[in-house]
C-alpha cells in the first residue's frame, strides 16, 4: 500500500523562516530600550557658557538617527541575520575544508613574519616623522596587551579561575621596576625578571585565600584585590607618591648604551644621525621577544602534566580531585605564572612610558584584558593575540571619526561616542562568535589523532 503525502500551504513568511509580526514586535521594543537609554546620554547636553554658567541643550536630531539605526539593526537582525543562523544550525556540520585547513596552518608563521616586518613597513610608507606615531601606539601597545592576555589566559582561559583584578600584579610590575631602579640603579635586563619574579609571589599570596572559591565568589575576591592594591598605591604617599606617580623611571638601554643625543648615545656611537625613532623600534623588538617567549612557555606548559592539570580543573574541580590531582597546586601554580608575566609586562610599561601613576592601573584595564581573553577564545594562545589587535588597534583608529560628521553635522564630537561604537562593534561579534573568534580547541593529549572534545565533554560548548 503506498502511503499517501499532503502538502499545507505554508505562509512566505513562515516557509523562508522568519516571523514579520515578531520582527516589527522586537524592533518596537528596541526602540523603546534605545529611546529611555540615549535620551540622557545623547538627547540632552550641558554646556559651559562665557560666562561660566551651565546651559542645557538638547540633541533630538541625533537622538532620532541612533533610535532609528537600532531600529534598522534590529529589523536586519530579525529578517535576515537570525533566519540565515537557523538555517545554518540545523544543517549538518561539514568538515573544514582543504583551503581552511592549509589557512590555519598558515597563519601564525604568517603573523609572525609580518609582526617583524611591521616597522620597516611603517617606515616605507610613512618615513621616520611619523612611523613614531604607528610602532609606539600600534604596535608596542597591542603587543603590551597581548603579553597581558597571555597571562589572564593561563588563569581564565586554562585554569578556568575567574580573576577580575589581574591589574594588579600589572602595577606591582611596573611599581616594582620604577622603586628598584629609582632606588639602586640596576640596568633594565636585570629588573625586567625581578620585577616579575615580585609579581609572582604576589599572585601566590593571592592564591592561598581563595583555594575554597570559584565562580562569582572568586570573581568578588580578585576583583576587591586589584582595588586593595590601587588603594595602597594612592594612600602609601611616601613610597609611591600617591596619584602624583613615580617621574624619572629610567628608561632602558641597549647593553647600556643610551638613547640621547650625547656623545656617548645610540645614534652616536654608530654614527647615525639622533632620532627618536631609534628607542621606539628598540622597544618594540624588546616586547616582541617578551611576548614570543610568554607564548612559547604558555604552548609548552599545556603539554606538560602541569598544564593538563589546569585544565581539568576548568573542566571539573571534584573529578580532578579524584584522579588525585592536587587541585591547591594548581591553582597557585596558575596565579603564580599568570602574575609572572603580567609583572613582565608591567616593568616594560615603566620602562617604556618612564613615569607610572595608579590612574594606569583602574578596574578598567582588568576589564579589557578580560574581554580581549573572552573574545579571542577562552584558552586559545592565537585567539588572544587576534583579540588584542581588534580591540586595542580598533580604539586607536577609532579616535579619528571626523569622518561621521558628514553623517550626524558638524556639531557632532567623535571621542564622546568612541567606546559607544567600539562596544557595539563587541556586542555583534559576541553575536556571531559566542564563543570568542577562535572557537576550537585542540585537546593537549591525545591517542593516535587529533579529534574535536565534544559539547557534553566541556562546559564551554563543542571543543
């Protein structure tokens, strides 16, 4: 008996997957959101007159194109972004293809080559006057950042230890460095690894009190760190001179020879003519070889016991205690060498900037290292590096927006709306990438071969 198949007719809407009515519901709602959130924020603005008097001004005109691209957003979101990911969900999931897989082969040797020829480019195209401007904020301070993503990863990405106050072991780098080389003169090469060795004993001391926690409680304690160590920054006024900082810190040397325009300086002593440019490519190469030396120590650590440790206990801290793991090692193991290299990077912030104050080292720049550790993927060494680059590039080119002026008239300011767009730029790759931009992860051990840690196996969704 051969079985019998009807047809129902299907909606356009309903058969292409999206929902019109829902669609113009959500973009209401998003209207209203946007509307009660930028009315104070953007809809009214107080200004200073001549005679120093403070007139209120509204901005309805812009308020209306923001409420109206939220509103555009949202529609676009509904009618064409979610029903494509649907389609995409429930599709069977293909291998990475041969062009994919020769790509990720060949993009880290590729980064690198073009991380050490990033300074003659800069110098080709724009010369000595302004390569300054493009090695120093570019590429010396991702690189920074990068470094500091490198050590969160250890504790977040790896160990799975939410830290909210990794700053800290930040400043007591660079606060290290300043004092000890204010103090007793020691050449830079020597107070780089003391200055992380310092660093490192106080991510131990951080340890020991909270061996017991995990999750928000552990999120709370690190977080009321940094800000103890902030505090005592500002208030221990005869060590480090409270908010009016540490000035003088002596910058570095190569195998002391300065860099001034002396006799005895860099450019001197080589017979080249005095620039400034000679220090900035100096340190630059210097925190390249920092960086490449934190991430080949982080690729080695994961392979050996200590790193499999970590990250059993991310996965599962009662069965990494069954297997007879001792979790309180590890876990001061992954303060101690994520602090290590944050106080790294915090000697070389001293060193590079030469004056250091607490206002460096607020609750926000845990934040960013967080974030750039989440978005590049938690415990990807390669995601980190990528996250870096976006969000620390992507702040500096955003400062220059005069380019929206066209768009929202001459009055508008571009810096007041930098981090707003720069956010909303987080929010949508977020959106496309939940689990940050690179979502695999490779297991450490393996038998014979390689194979993807299924989504039941691990917290944070297919491996």
């Amino acid at each position: 008996m051969r079985a019998t198949q009807t047809s129902v007719a299907l909606p356009a809407s309903a058969a292409a997957g999206v929902d019109l009515p829902r669609a113009l519901k959500d973009a209401a709602v998003a209207a209203l959101l946007s509307l009660g959130l930028f009315l104070p924020l953007i809809g009214f603005d107080t200004v200073t007159n001549i005679r120093n008097e403070l007139i209120l001004q509204t901005q309805f005109g812009l308020l209306a194109v923001i409420v109206a691209l939220v509103v555009a957003g949202s529609l676009v979101n509904s009618l064409v972004v979610s029903p494509w990911r649907a389609r995409h969900a429930t599709a069977e999931a293909k291998p990475a293809g041969r062009i994919a897989g020769m790509l990720a082969r060949r993009f880290p040797p590729l980064a690198l080559a073009f991380v050490f020829v990033y300074p003659a480019l800069v110098l080709g195209l724009v010369g000595f006057g302004g390569a300054t401007k493009w090695i120093d904020n570019f590429g010396i301070q991702i690189l920074i950042y990068v470094m500091l993503g490198f050590g969160l990863n250890i504790v977040v990405g790896l160990a799975g230890l939410l830290d909210l106050g990794y700053v800290a072991f930040y400043a007591v780098g660079a606060y290290s460095y300043a004092l000890i080389a204010k103090t007793f003169g020691l050449s830079s090469f020597t107070l780089l690894p003391l200055a992380g060795i310092l660093a490192a004993f106080w991510g131990i001391l951080l340890g020991f009190p909270v061996l017991r926690l995990r999750g928000d409680y552990l999120a709370i304690v690190t977080l009321a760190f940094g800000e103890i160590v902030r505090l005592v920054l500002i208030n221990w006024v005869p060590v480090t001179n409270g908010y009016a900082g540490i000035s003088g810190v002596p910058r570095p040397t190569f195998f002391g020879i300065p860099f001034t325009a002396g006799d005895d300086g860099f450019a001197a002593v080589f017979g080249l003519t005095f620039s400034p440019i000679y220090r900035t490519l100096f340190l630059y190469y210097l925190i390249l070889a920092l960086v490449l030396l934190t991430a080949f120590v982080t690729l080695r650590l994961r392979r050996l016991p200590l790193g499999r440790a970590w990250e059993a206990l991310r996965e599962d801290e009662i069965a990494c205690r069954s297997l007879g793991i001792n979790t309180t090692t590890t876990k001061l193991t992954a303060f101690a060498t994520g602090a290590l290299f944050g106080g790294f990077a915090g000697s070389f912030f001293a060193a590079r900037q030469g004056f250091i104050s607490p206002e460096s080292f607020t609750f926000m720049e845990s934040a960013t290292i967080l974030a750039i550790v989440v978005l590049g993927g938690m415990g990807s060494t390669i995601g980190v590096a990528i996250a870096a680059v976006i969000m620390i590039g992507g702040t500096e080119l955003l400062r220059d927006l005069d380019f929206l002026k066209y768009i929202f008239g001459e009055n508008f300011d571009p810096t007041q709306y930098r981090m707003l767009l720069f956010g909303l730029a987080m929010v949508l790759i977020m959106v496309w990438k939940p689990r940050g931009l690179v979502a695999t992860r490779e297991p450490s051990a393996y038998l014979r071969e390689r194979k993807a840690i299924g989504r039941d196996l691990v917290k944070e969704g297919r491996g």
